[in-house]
C-alpha cells in the first residue's frame, strides 16, 4: 500500500510538473493571470479580517507586509528599507509629521452663533484659512458670483452622485465656498463626515461645507449680498507612519537598465467607521483601491516569471492615498534611482467592475489625452481609450498625480463607472466582477511587456503638463 501510495504521488506530481511546464511554454516562459489568484489576494487584502486598511493603522502596515511578502515568493528583488538584519525588505516605512487639522469653525457674528461645527456645520474641503464673500443663495446650475459664499439650496431627495456635475460646474465661477442644505443623503452621513478634520487642501479652488436644516433657519434672516466671514482653529495632530510595499525587477540591458517603469496602486482604504449608518461599520474598500493592488501583484507574479525586461521595472503600493497620498509623496521627493531616469507611472485604481460607459472588454486612462503614452499602448494591444467622466477630474484623484506634478508622465488605469459604492461599507468583495477584472489585468501584460523592453519615452502634449 506504501509503495502504490508513493507511486502515485509522484505520478501526480509529474503530471502537475508537466501542466506547469506546459502553462510557461504556452505563455512564452512566464506564467499566466488566472481567477483564482486574483480572488485569493482579494480576498486577503478587502477580506473582514483586514478591518478596511486604514490609512497609517497596523491592517495597513499588514497589507504592506502581505503584498511585499508575495513581492518575494515572486522573484522581485527587494526595495524597501533595511531591515534589523542589514539586508533590504520589501516594505517601507514613511514617518508623517503631525498636520495642522480644523479643530472648529464657526460663522462670524450673530447669525452663527446657534450653528455649531460638527452638530449643524460639517466639512468636506477647505482651501483656506480665511472664508469670506457675499451670501448668495442658489441652486444646481446657477451662475455663481466670484468669491462668493454659496448656500446651495438642495431638495431633500437630492443625491451628490447626480449633482456632482453642476457642482463641479459651478465651482468653476470661483465662488469662496459652497455650503450644502442637508439631504437625507447628507443626513445618512453625517456622523461620519463629522468626525472629519481636514488640512487645508494644497489644490485649491472653492471649500466644500454642508450645513444642517436648523442650521438653515439661523441664516434665513440673512439677505443675499451680506457678507458672511468664517472663523477658523487649527491643531496640530499628532504624527503617524505609513508603509509602501516595493519590489523591482532590475533591468537586462546595459544601457536600458538605467530607465524605470513604475507600475503602482494604493494598498490603503477607510478602516472602520464607528459612526457609519448601519451594522457594517467596516469600509473594506475591495474596488477601491484593492482592485488596483491586486493588479500590481498580479503583473509582478507575471514578469517576474518571465525573461527579465530591459527596463528596470519598479512594482509599488502606496500607502495612505486615502490620507493624503503620503505615501507616494515620500516616494517622489526620495526616490530610489534618478528622477530623470523614471520614464513613466502606470497607477491601477479601482478595476474590479466594468464602466458602461465604454466599452465591456475597455478600461480607460486618466488624463489620456494629455500625453502620448496612452495612445502609444493602445497600438500596442492596450484597451485604454479617454476617461469618459472628464468632469470628475479622476486625473488629479490618485496617486499618480504625486508624479505628474514632479514633471513624470504619470497616469491612472480605471474602470470605475461612479457606481455608488464608492467609499462606503458596501464596497465589499462580492460586489466584484472577477471576471472583468481577471481579462482586465490580463489585458495589460503584452502592452506593459512591450513598454518595458522598448527604448519609447512617453512626453506631455503642448499644453498638457499639469
């Protein structure tokens, strides 16, 4: 019975030897993307267990480990920091200094005094310290003075998803602030959105507020045309780290090995929002951005199986995107190589369901016109084509855009189609469709291949430089 028992384990074996060593010759020596893989690391990273992935908490610090772990079984060389053995990790450590944070916000004079921050006024975006301008009440659409403070008068059914266009409309006019009446929508969130207490944001443009409908009461004796004047507190919080898995694949040719391909994602989320409407209290963030992490993993699984590129070919997640993108804010201002020797950044963001707004088997590029790199790996198999919601402005929503403005052609693959998910508890992993999202990854290996042993370097259109 042994030696039978023996006899067949091994002629398991040859066979599971023999399937492999067909799969390689069939895919030209590397291995392929399949389902199952890409469900496992799913799983993992967007799985209860992980607790969301929190921007700068220890589940974050344990994708970083668990990604640049597979990084290793891989093949991947090693790009984080010295570990206490004095060889080099796969993992990063990025220290944030603590920020200046709201702490309150009040409106000046008698008309604020009933309206308290967090209770009938909430944060989204500040663009200042100092907010003031005319009050002018309007309505999805209308023509904005510039600088004014905008009440923006909201039916009770109305949902940001779908005003969102008019929003971004109107902020164009330059308005100080747009200040939200509540909406169910609003009031479901609230909690959440109070607990908030934002930077002032480096992008600029108009600050982003909603005010609660006791809070509308306080100002309806306000007229048009008073001028209203925000007063603000700031703290400064307590410093936090972050953590960047990396690995890389350094590159065969004597001259091209000097040029980088940077393929990357964000590998942080939400966490757990114990104030969120509801018994899910976890944001597991499956599609945004596991979906792109999984991506990274899975084209570091394939290279690194293959012949070895010409290029150096850098695989990184980022972490605290959802923070700030720290992560890969430290990445640009300490970057391992030369900066003129990073040729491009592929970012992957939010992949795991397909847009109806292109085509099934298509993904689409942030800022695809801005560059000819897009177009370039489109001949060249790509399903990229243009972002279809130019008004979301997605180009300067991901990490990439932490290298664009370094002058680095930088965009972001995406097949997000806005679903309404989007940063919230249900964005689980069984709204993900494995399917698109295996064929999607897959998708990108010859063009990428392609990119990484070609001496083409990607430039901005005239104009286009961000």
């Amino acid at each position: 019975m042994k030696h039978n028992y023996f006899k067949r384990t091994i002629a398991v074996a040859a066979l599971l030897l023999a399937a492999n060593i067909f799969s390689l010759a069939q895919s030209g020596g590397r291995s392929t993307i399949n389902e199952t893989n890409v469900r496992a690391e799913m799983n993992f990273l967007a799985g209860d267990a992980m607790q969301g992935r929190g921007s700068g908490t220890m589940f974050e610090r344990i994708a970083a480990e668990y990604i640049g772990s597979q990084f290793m079984q891989f093949g991947l060389e090693p790009a984080g920091e010295m570990g206490i053995d004095g060889k080099q990790t796969y993992v990063q450590t990025v220290n944030i200094p603590g920020r200046e944070e709201l702490k309150t916000i009040r409106i000046k004079g008698e008309a604020g005094k009933s309206i308290a921050f967090g209770k009938d006024l909430v944060v989204f975006a500040l663009t200042s310290k100092q907010i003031s301008g005319e009050l002018q009440r309007a309505k999805p659409g209308d023509v904005l003075k510039k600088g004014a403070i905008v009440l923006l008068m909201l039916g009770p059914d109305d949902e940001f998803d779908k005003i969102q266009p008019s929003v971004a409309d109107m902020m164009k006019a330059g308005p100080a602030a747009i200040v939200m009446v509540e909406t169910k929508e609003l009031r479901e969130n609230w909690s959440e959105v109070a607990q908030r207490r934002s930077p002032v944001s480096r992008r600029g443009g108009a600050s982003l507020m909603a005010v609660s409908s006791d809070g509308i009461k306080a100002l309806s004796g306000v007229a048009d045309g008073t001028v209203i004047e925000f007063e603000t507190e700031f703290a400064t919080g307590k410093g936090t780290q972050t953590w960047n898995a990396m690995g890389k694949i350094t590159g065969s040719d004597k001259t091209l090995s000097s040029e980088v391909i940077l393929l990357t994602s964000h590998l942080d989320h939400l966490g757990v929002r114990d104030n969120a409407p509801g018994d899910d209290k976890i944001f597991n963030g499956a599609d945004d951005d596991a979906s792109g992490s999984v991506a990274v993993l899975e084209l570091a699984r394939v290279l690194g199986s293959g012949k070895r590129p010409k290029r150096t070919v850098y695989f990184v997640c980022f972490g605290s995107e959802e923070a700030g993108g720290y992560g890969a804010t430290y990445f640009v201002n300490n970057m391992p190589f030369p900066k003129d020797k990073l040729v491009a950044n592929l970012e992957f963001e939010m992949i795991g369901r397909p847009d109806a707004k292109v085509k099934a088997e298509e993904l689409w590029l942030t800022g695809y016109e801005r560059s000819n790199l897009g177009p370039e790996l489109a001949k060249r198999g790509a399903k990229l084509v243009q972002d279809p919601h130019p008004d979301q402005n997605f180009f300067f929503r991901s990490d990439n855009i932490q290298l664009a403005r370094a002058g680095i052609i930088a965009h972001t693959v995406s097949s997000f189609g806005l679903h309404t998910d989007y940063h919230k508890a249900s964005d689980e992993v069984k709204t993900i469709d494995f399917s698109h999202m295996t064929r999607s990854i897959n998708s990108m290996v010859k063009p990428v291949e392609w990119l990484i042993n070609s001496n083409f370097k990607p430039t901005w259109n005239e104009g286009k430089k961000p």
